[in-house]
C-alpha cells in the first residue's frame, strides 16, 4: 500500500467526504469535525511502511490515528490502552503475529474490530483470519482508497474481504461438490486430526485438545497423507474446508 494520493479518485474523495457529513434540522449540512472520528491504531514492523501509512491515514478527516504500533505484543498492549476502534494489523510482525493478537482482542475486547493486512490470500489463510475473529482483510498492494474505505467499512461493522473469500463462502454455501480424493475412507478419528490441522494448530496442540499424544497425532497425520495422496498441510486445509469438516464460522 504505497502513500499515493493520487491515486484516490475526486469521485471517491467526494463520497468519503459526503459520508462524514450529517445534517441539522435545518437542513444545512454539519462540518466534517462534528462527526465522531473513526479511532484507528496502525500495527505494522516496518518502519518505513508504518510512518508513510500513518502519514496519510492522520490527512483523512474522519479518522483519528491515535497510536503506532511495531510489533504484536506492542499493538496488543496499546489496543488495550488506547481501545481504538478499528486496528489496521499487519500478518508478519515479531512477538505475535497478527492473527494471535487478533484472537486475543476478540476475546477480551470484542468491541475492537481488526483489519488484516497481509501477501497472502490463500484458502487455507483466509479461513484463518476468519476464524481469528478478522472483520477483515487486505492485500499489501491495496491501494489508499481501498484502505481508507476498507476502514470505514469495519467500522460501520460490516465485513470487508477480497473476492477470493466470497468464492470460497459462496461454494461452501452452496453445497458445490469438489473432485478429488474421497473423505469417507477417512476414520472418525481421522476426520478430527483433520479438521484440527485445517485450524491451524500444532501435533501438540491437536494432541491437548484431542485427548491423544503428539505421536498419535503425526501417525493419524501420516495416515491421512497416505490415503488422500495429499502430501502438505495447504492441500489438507483446502480438501477439509472443501469436504466441510471445517467451517467459516467455526
């Protein structure tokens, strides 16, 4: 997201700041200032990205940039202090990344809502920051108009996500079936070792949580490799969202 101006239209100018204007019973249109600011904290490790973000977010009259944040453990304790409205989050930061500090926030502060900004728009990630409590999620190459608007959205709580997450949610929706490997030679056992792994968690977290050791955990693992012929955790996330074992409101 580079800070470029110009490449935000007049038209779209025009509707954000028609969109920060209210009226009085006259009629007559109220400044801009009179609206609540929309309280934005930036979390992102790069300081370079960070100041040319934070630059152009504080030009845009209807938000309030009130906090920086460099790393994940950083941007978690200033959201508890700050308790911004919406916290635009980069993925990759050091001492916690996004999605975990965005875990922790749905949890304790429900009302913060979070924009992810990351590379990557995979099925297996983009599930992820949906069941990270996410109300959102942008591309590193939007532009600033996509990031401004993609702000005012998360703040008016609606959810903001590219149009590979609406092919997603559309098929899984719509029951569309998938070619591929057949789920029902999988053990009951199995298809929870699957559905754990499609989270995202570790062979020791899926142990805890499933009541089974590590080494249980890698054989079923192995096992689930073997007879699907898939042999890498993406291609086992994208057949267990595909098979619905998992789902977008898990």
């Amino acid at each position: 997201m580079e800070d470029d101006a110009t490449t935000i239209s007049g038209k779209g100018l025009a509707e954000l700041h028609r969109s920060g204007q209210r009226k009085n019973p006259s009629g007559q249109k109220l400044p801009l200032q009179a609206e609540k600011r929309i309280r934005v904290l930036l979390a992102d490790d790069h300081p370079v990205v960070r100041k040319g973000l934070a630059a152009y977010l504080e030009r845009q009259a209807h938000l309030e940039l009130v906090g920086e944040a460099s790393d994940g453990q950083d941007a978690l304790r200033k959201a508890k202090e700050l308790l911004p409205d919406v916290v635009l989050m980069d993925m990759d930061m050091p001492r916690m990344n996004g999605l975990l500090v965005t875990e922790t926030l749905r949890k304790e502060f429900p009302n913060i809502k979070v924009l992810i900004v990351s590379a990557d728009s995979s099925p297996e990630f983009m599930l992820r920051v949906i069941q990270s409590g996410a109300r959102g999620h942008l591309l590193k190459e939007a532009s600033p108009k996509e990031l401004v608007d993609a702000i005012g959205q998360v703040a008016g709580g609606h959810a903001v996500f590219g149009p590979e997450f609406a092919r997603l949610a559309l098929s899984q929706m719509a029951g569309i079936p998938t070619e591929g490997p057949d789920a029902s030679k999988l053990t009951k056992r199995e298809r929870e070792v699957l559905a754990e792994i499609a989270k995202g968690f570790s062979n020791k977290e899926i142990g805890s949580r499933l009541h089974i050791g590590t080494r249980m955990v890698e054989t079923h693992r192995e096992n689930l490799m073997a007879k699907l012929d898939i042999h890498s955790v993406a291609g086992l996330t994208r057949f267990a969202f595909a098979q619905r074992l998992v789902t977008l409101r898990e």
